[in-house]
C-alpha cells in the first residue's frame, strides 16, 4: 500500500473539518456541523488502523514537502515517521478521539457556540496527529504547540467567566515555560549535531557513553518540556483548574491525549535516555513525586472531575516511570489503557 496516500487520509481530515466549520459553521445547519465534525476524526481512525497493518516492525518515513534550510548542512524536511509506537498512539487519539466528538455532539447540543467547540476540537485532533507523527523535533514541536493552543481556546471556551479565563491563561503560560526547554534542546542540537532528526539523533546517542554531558543536558531540557505538557512537578498547578472547560474537553484532552504527550515524547526519545541514566532517575522520580501528591490532592478533592483527573496524572506516569521508556519504545504504551478508562470516565462524572 502506498503510505503517502494513507498518511493523507490520516492527517488532512480534522484540518479540513477545522477549516469547514471554523469558517461556515455559524451559517450551517447544527446537524450537518456535528457530522462533518464527527466524521473527520473516522476518517484518520479508519486510515491508521490500514497503516498499522501495512507498516513493518522497522517503520518507514514520508516525506511531504521540503520545508527549509539552516545554514549548510541542517535540511528540515516536513516528514512523517509511521511505526508501531506512532500508530498505536494514534489508534488511541483518533479512535477515543472520534467517541468523543460523537459525546459531545449531545452534550454542545444547545451550547450558541457548537460550531467553534467543534472547529476546535478538529484543530487539535489534526494538531496532535503532527505531534505523534513527526520524525524530526521541529515538527513534533508544531504540533506539540498547536495542542497548547488548542487547549487554551478549549478551556476558555465559554470566554464570558472570568474564572475560565484566568484557567485558560495559566495552562497556556505554564506550558510555555515548558517549552522553552524543548526549544533549548533543539537550539543544542542544531549547533552541536547539526541534525533534528529524532532517528538520527537517536542512533548518535546509541554510540555515547553514559551520561554523556551533552546527551545528558538535551534529555534534561526536553524533560522540562514534559513536565509542562504533563503537568509534572512544578509545572502542574495548572491542570486542576483546566477542569474549567466543558467536560469533553476534559476527556479529550486532559485524560486521554494531550497530557499523555510527554509519555511519548520521553518513549519516542529512549535511545537518549537509555544513554543518559542519570536524567533517566530524575524522570522516574518526578514522575513518582507527581503521582504521590496528586494522589494526596484527590484525596481531599469535592470535584469529581478534578479528582477524575488527578487520578489519571497519578496512575499514567505510575505506568511511565516503573515500565521505563525502553518498553514504551517497543510498542508496548501501558498507559493507553488509563487514556482510554479516562476518557470514558469523565463523561459519565461530568
């Protein structure tokens, strides 16, 4: 099967369904917005269960388009790198993701701003697609922005609360404090590698010693960029108060998908992090910390739905930190199973 045809079909559909309804959707009928809305998501579902069954064990690139030149020798091409990892992870967001577009059908139902819910909501399935399917770190990092952007019009959806507001412009700036770090990590890279290919970079990685100090201060600073996305120790104060959006919200993005991000960041990263022992303790610690104290925050929390989702912090990197990224990078994601137990859960809390 021809890949570059199935990558289409996976990574177009949420955009062009972004595009319809952000653009349209206050002058089309409600009914004809939800089935464009829900139907976008199958569609990439659909495709990533046939490339799933046409990719091998190794994995195989696609190049789109060349995208620009650094200098002499630094080609960022637009490129997509499809294995086992990728697409299992993509099952998840556009599988969960495509039951909840059709939960929130009923639930946005009487809501005058449905159609921009659901433009957004295409936008980040589309965003989140980049982002697991990126082969090199600059358009893993579009993506990794586009699902922050995302997620700040998402919580501020209902912009008349001021409350939801203040929620919306703490996840947006925690999280860019987090992603200076993965900037700083690339910057390094470029300077140093001359190369943001995550396989290439991977395979440099393999033939250092251990706890190499360069290898060792890449891997901290794309670390400090999980612990935004995922919400870790410090940058974590923000996810509680996320809850402020509509539920689906809650269940799409801060249980099953984006928080889960830096999950496979760190697995689509492991030859480096099996190269650097010493960063590796940190993540397992911090992911260890996090999970005590939001076990101990759930605790003594009245919101349901806070206390859903603190859950699913606490138990996801329970599951990252004792499997280590080696597993993950084979295939194996057990925290899929908390993605999917959560985004079932919120719903029916909410």
């Amino acid at each position: 099967m021809d890949l570059k045809l199935i990558l289409q079909f996976i990574l177009w559909p949420p955009l062009i369904g972004f595009i319809i309804n952000g653009l349209f959707g206050s002058r089309m009928p409600s009914t004809l917005v939800k089935w464009i809305a829900c139907l976008m998501p199958l569609i990439s579902f659909v495709a990533t269960f046939i490339a799933i069954q046409a990719v091998g064990q190794v994995g195989d690139k696609v190049t789109l388009w060349d995208w620009f030149r650094y200098g002499k020798n630094v080609y960022v091409n637009f490129e997509f790198y499809m294995d086992q990892l990728s697409l299992t992870m993509l099952m998840v967001i556009t599988g969960v993701g495509f039951l909840i577009h059709v939960y929130s059908s009923s639930y946005m139902d009487h809501d005058k701003g449905y159609w921009r819910f659901f433009s957004y909501l295409n936008l980040f399935l589309f965003s989140m697609i980049i982002l697991v399917l990126g082969s090199n770190l600059l358009v893993l990092f579009v993506g990794w922005e586009g699902v922050g952007l995302c997620s700040f019009l998402l919580i501020g959806f209902w912009f008349d609360n001021d409350e939801y507001n203040a929620a919306a412009r703490k996840a947006f700036i925690m999280n860019r404090i987090g992603d200076l770090g993965f900037l700083l990590a690339i910057a390094m890279l470029v300077g140093n590698y001359e190369s943001i290919d995550i396989l290439r970079i991977n395979d440099h990685f393999k033939t250092l010693a251990p706890n190499d100090k360069f290898a060792s201060a890449v891997a901290f600073l794309l670390f400090v960029g999980v612990t935004g996305k995922s919400a870790q120790i410090p940058l974590f104060t923000w996810l509680p108060d996320a809850m402020a959006g509509p539920t689906p919200v809650s269940a799409l993005i801060h249980a099953a998908t984006m928080v889960t991000a830096g999950i496979y960041l760190v697995a689509r990263m492991s030859p480096l992090y099996a190269a650097t022992p010493m960063v590796s303790e940190i993540v397992t610690i911090v992911g260890i910390l996090t999970a005590i104290l939001a076990a101990s925050i759930a605790l003594k929390q009245n919101d349901i739905k806070k206390s859903t989702r603190l859950f699913d912090r606490e138990s996801a990197w329970v599951y990252g930190s004792s499997s280590g990224s080696r597993r993950l990078y084979h295939g194996n994601i057990p925290c899929g199973h908390t993605c999917i137990f959560q985004s079932i859960t919120i719903p029916v809390c909410g």
